[in-house]
C-alpha cells in the first residue's frame, strides 16, 4: 500500500463517523492509510477513495477488530503499521443498573480493552523493531460526566483509559507513544434520529456554545500521530468545548 518511506496508519471502524474524519486527516497528512470496516459494503473503500482523489494514499480492510482471529488476519494484510488508532465502537444501550448483567460489561469490554489489547499486541512488534510507533485510543467524556443507565460502557471506557496509560510507561522506551483522546457528544450517522432538543440540551452545557464535529477530533489525533508529539505520552486530550470544566 506505501513505499518503504511512507509511514502508515490504520484506523479501526473508519468506514464513517469519527473513524472516517480521523482517516481523511490522517491522509491529508502524509500517511499512507489503512480504512477498516467490519463488512464489505463499498462504506471502506469509499473512504479510501476519498483519500486518493485528495492525493493521498489508502486501501480499505475488511475485518472485525472484535475477534481475535481476525485482527491478527487484517494486520497481516494491512504489514507494517507505524499509526493505529483505536476507534472501532459498537451499542452503547440504555440499561438501569437493575438490570445490568455481567455479560453487558464484557460486551462493553469487548469493544473498548480486548480489541485494542488484540490491534495492539499485533502491531507491536514491527513498532518495536522500528523504535517508532504511536497508539491513539478513541475513549469518550462519558468517564468525565457520567449518564445515567450506561455504567457497563463507563466501565469500559474507564479500563480503556488506563490500559492507555499503562502501555504509554511499558513502551515509553521503545519510541512508542500511547495516548487517547477523550470526544464529547459528536453527532455521527448513527445519531441521525436523535430529536433536535436533545442537542440543544447538550449545546446549553458546552461554553463553547455549539456540538463538536468529528474533524475537531481529527485535529486532536492529527496531533498525538505527529512527530511534534514525540516526548507526549499517557496523556488524555478531552475534546468537548469545554463542558469538562463546567
């Protein structure tokens, strides 16, 4: 997909939402980039198309980062990896604390540590042997300010956060950074149905006075896959105009 000199990116579920944005950034950056999606409905290779008519350099991947087996698969396609980020989601459902099971928490789990754990450990030696890599993990503001009847998702998300940290001081040494960037309430294709005074609940509570986009998250990414971002690592960029102060 890259020649020897270019560096490439994987973006886990970047065939729409935040993944998409992030991919499109991250090509207009020089990477060569690696669009997953979990189905082959053209959604991935769209968005590398879209890479290529700006100039870049992209191919689409097909594979469920939420198995095992098909991470070290996609991987494989994929070779060398220097950039991955870690933004592959799935349901977040309202569920009271009642009626919250052991198993909503590993479904959670599964998503937000297992996956990264399985991306990680797969791109990890080709990082080490280069003494150069960066790990971006996609968490959320939801361990900041919690909602009601998602405690398996905070849950997850705030495991999430400190695998983030422990990797970032296991691997400090290697030339690897590993950090996370922390969106607010975004609105993305699955949002779509959400009624209109939801957002301008959430607007009302953001000093910033409007909803983040999903290119604000790209910058933030943009950043943390830099070289600029060389000597920064452990660290949490929370992107929410500000609602985190309030």
């Amino acid at each position: 997909m890259a020649d020897a000199s270019q560096r490439v990116a994987l973006v886990t579920g970047s065939s729409r939402g935040l993944g998409r944005s992030i991919a499109l950034r991250l090509g207009l950056d020089g990477f060569a980039v690696a669009v997953n999606g979990r189905r082959e409905n053209g959604e991935a290779e769209a968005v590398a198309e879209a890479i290529r008519a700006a100039g870049g350099v992209a191919d689409a991947f097909i594979g469920d980062v939420a198995d095992e087996a098909s991470v070290e698969e996609l991987v494989s396609r994929v070779g060398r990896v220097d950039v991955v980020v870690l933004n592959a989601t799935g349901p977040q459902p309202d569920i009271a604390l009642a009626d919250t099971t052991w198993q909503d928490h590993l479904d959670q789990l599964l998503f937000f540590v297992a996956s990264p754990v399985w991306v990680g450990r797969a791109v990890l030696d080709g990082m080490r042997e280069r003494g150069w890599g960066r790990i971006v993990h996609i968490d959320s503001e939801v361990t900041d300010r919690v909602p009601p009847d998602h405690s398996a998702y905070v849950a997850a998300k705030a495991a999430q956060i400190g695998l983030m940290r422990a990797w970032a001081a296991d691997l400090a040494q290697h030339g690897i950074t590993v950090n996370s960037v922390g969106p607010g309430f975004i609105p993305v294709e699955r949002h779509a149905n959400i009624a209109p005074d939801v957002f301008e609940r959430y607007v009302a509570t953001v000093p910033a006075g409007r909803l983040g986009s999903p290119e604000d998250i790209a910058h933030a990414v943009s950043f943390f896959a830099s070289e600029g971002a060389a000597f920064v690592t452990g660290q949490r960029l929370v992107v929410d105009g500000g609602r985190g102060v309030l």
